[in-house]
C-alpha cells in the first residue's frame, strides 16, 4: 500500500511507535494528538504570571491598579476607600472640617412632645344642651386667628316641651298679674291725698317686681349661650358644625397661642432630673435652646417628666403632641471629638461611620461611637483622632459610590 493511502487510512508505519503492522490509528485520534500538542506548546510560551484569559471576557484576576488622582470616574478601591476625583467632588458638594479633640459637656437624647402653656390655651364648651348657630363672623375653622373674647358659635338651648309650656304659663300668669298691679298703682296715685303714701310705695314695689320676674322667666324660654374664646391665638381644633346638636361640656372649639409653647421629655429617675443644666432641640435645621422649668414629682408611665421652655416663638412651627428629641446637657464633661451631626451616616451593615479624607481625591469610611452633644452636634468618643479631615456635607452621597 503507499505511503499517502496509509496516510488517509490511518499513518505512516514508521509515524507510530510499536506498531505491528496489524492495526492502523483513526485519523481523529491523531487530530486530537495534534491538539493537544499545540497548546501545550502554546502554553509554554505565555509568561509566568499571566492571567488567563478568553476572547470577549476575562476573570478579573489582575490585581486593581489605583487611578492616577485628578483622572478617572469615582470608584471604590479594593480597601474600601473611595476614589473621588475633584470635579465630582465639587459636583456632589463636599466639605470637611478638621476634627478637635476636647472637653465638652455631658448631654443624653430624651424623648419629648410639644406641649401648651396652662395659661396660652383654652377650651370651648357648652354648659347646656343645645344646638349650635354661627354667629355674626360665622364658625371658626382650624387655623384662623381669634382674639380673646370673640364670639365662636351660640348655643341654643332645648328645652323639654312640657317644661317649656309650664315656663309659658308661668309667663302668662306673671303678665296678668302685672296688668293688675298697674291698674292698682294707678288707682293709687290718683288718690295721693287721701291715700297713705306707704301704700303706694308697695304698689310701685310690687309692679317692678313683677316686671323682673317676667323679663327673667320671658329670657329662660329664647336665651342663648354666647361662645366665647378664653385666649387669643389660633383655632386648634374645631368640631362645630351649624345645626349640630351638643350635650352640656362637649368640647366645641381648642384655642393655641402658638408663640406659647413648651417641651415635656421624659427622664428615667429624679437623679438625671438632679443633673439637669439646660437641653436643646432641632427646629428646622438649626438648635434651640431650651431652659429647663423643673422635673414631675410624680411618675408618669414609669418615667419622669422634664419640663422645658423657649424664649420667644421659637417653637412656632412645631405642633401641639409633636414628638421631637431633646438633648440635654447635664453637668460635668467628657472628653472627645466635636461634630456637626451633619457628618454621622450609616454603612451597609446599619454602622454609624464617618467619611475621612486620607488623601486629595481619597476618602476612607470610619466606623465611630458616638454621644449627643446639642441638637445639632454630636461628640465622637471612640474611632476617630484629633487633626483628621472629616467630611460634613454631601458625606452620604459618598457611600452611594461603588
């Protein structure tokens, strides 16, 4: 047989080893020796250390190389620090402080409501039953203004109708009389002269007496109760509606003096209340100072009420029943890292963390402790230094790089 049908019936003799000249190799299984043949010399000339690869992917095993600063996007770089050139710095508004390490005062975070001055509100209610008439201003609605002493509603009273028609009879019997007594008093004074004067004296005594009971009984059967507002101040609530019918001490009308108000926080014993120097609370965006009143001598729901006030409409804006945190400051200090409240923003695992800037375009994210300082401040007690950058505004725009 020649060499090139040997060739495309298997191989040459002398191509494969130990062949006996009684059996001939596939074709496939030579094409397959042949693959393999040329990647492994393929292999031996790749450098050592190359990562692997494959046409349109690779595996991302090449270490990270840190951009040169002032070129590339954001980035988080393999040691969670960010990578944020300066354009996008000025883009997302950031600013930063250099941390001071100090004393300052000791504070904790209570709970509070707003709550009214005794003598800055006042309630409406109606002393009998009735039903309700607007008055000449019409009813007021929530919000309005009104002044102390100004007509909110009447309340017209029902009266049972055999108790109003015994009312109508007693008037009745009250005109008649009456018409009698000045008949008499008439009757009298035309004889003056021969009539002792005493008893016209009783006759004019008893015709006003009889004028008053009629203008007392006549002003039971039609009189209405005039609503008044107690305070002056804003209408808080209002349930009135013309033609309602209301029962006797039904709340109709709450009056707010909305430049009057105070804060209720609540503290865990009298020996918090004993340390108690002044508190703070945030009204938007900014601190207020409160002065302290005094704490409850009686416990309410297992805590102790801590009654604090501002100067002026400070609290304006808030609302009655409004829950807010009170940071107080006690007496004593600590010592520690002041910062803008500002700069505290939560990581991934609900950690509160700090953003420091280690380098011009390069920011580290710092897990801290913290402590209330005023309402606007806190004070890092652990996982931060005096001297470091921390960053105040657009910190948590920073974490949501990736």
């Amino acid at each position: 047989m020649s060499a090139p049908r040997r060739i495309a019936r298997g191989v040459a003799q002398e191509d494969v080893p130990g062949w006996s000249g009684r059996q001939a190799v596939p074709a496939d299984a030579v094409l397959h020796t042949l693959v393999v043949l040329v990647a492994a010399a393929g292999l031996a000339l790749v450098p050592a250390g190359a990562p692997e690869a494959h046409e349109g992917h690779d595996h991302g095993d090449a270490p990270a190389v840190a951009p040169a600063p002032g070129s590339g996007a954001p980035r988080r770089l393999p040691d969670g620090s960010l990578f944020l050139p300066k354009p996008s710095q000025r883009l997302v508004g950031v600013r930063t402080v250099v941390a001071t390490e100090g004393e300052q005062s000791r504070s904790v975070e209570l709970p509070g409501l707003v709550a009214i001055e005794p003598d800055a509100a006042g309630r409406v209610q109606s002393t009998v039953p009735g039903r309700i008439e607007p008055g000449p201003r019409g009813l007021p609605s929530v919000g309005q203004k009104v002044a102390r002493g100004q007509l909110l509603a009447i309340v017209r009273p029902s009266i049972d109708p055999v108790a109003r028609s015994n009312q109508a009879a007693t008037l009745a019997g009250l005109q008649a009389a009456r018409t009698l007594a000045a008949a008499r008093l008439e009757r009298l004074s035309g004889l003056a002269d021969t009539v002792p004067r005493k008893e016209i004296d009783a006759a004019a005594s008893e015709l006003a007496s009889l004028d008053g009971r009629i203008r007392a009984v006549s002003g039971g059967l039609g009189a209405a109760e005039p609503l008044l507002s107690p305070v002056a101040g804003v209408v808080a609530r209002a349930d009135a509606v013309a033609g309602q019918v209301v029962d006797a001490r039904e709340l109709l009308f709450e009056i707010v003096d909305p430049t009057r108000l105070r804060i209720e926080a609540t503290g865990s014993d009298m020996a918090l209340a004993a340390q108690v120097v002044d508190a703070s609370v945030a009204v938007g965006g900014r601190a207020v100072p409160l002065a302290f009143v005094g704490a409850g001598r009686m416990l309410r729901e297992q805590t102790v009420p801590l009654v604090f006030r501002a100067r002026g409409p400070a609290l304006a804006s808030l609302a009655v029943g409004q829950p807010v945190a009170v940071t107080v400051r006690l007496s004593g200090t600590a010592r520690g890292v002041a910062l803008p409240a500002s700069a505290l923003v939560r990581n991934a695992s609900n950690e509160q963390v700090v953003w420091v800037k280690t380098a011009p375009e390069r920011f580290e994210p710092r897990r801290v402790r913290v402590e209330p300082l005023d309402a606007s401040r806190v004070r890092v007690v652990d996982g931060l230094g005096g001297g470091e950058r921390v960053v105040t505004d657009g910190a948590p725009l920073l974490g949501q790089f990736r």
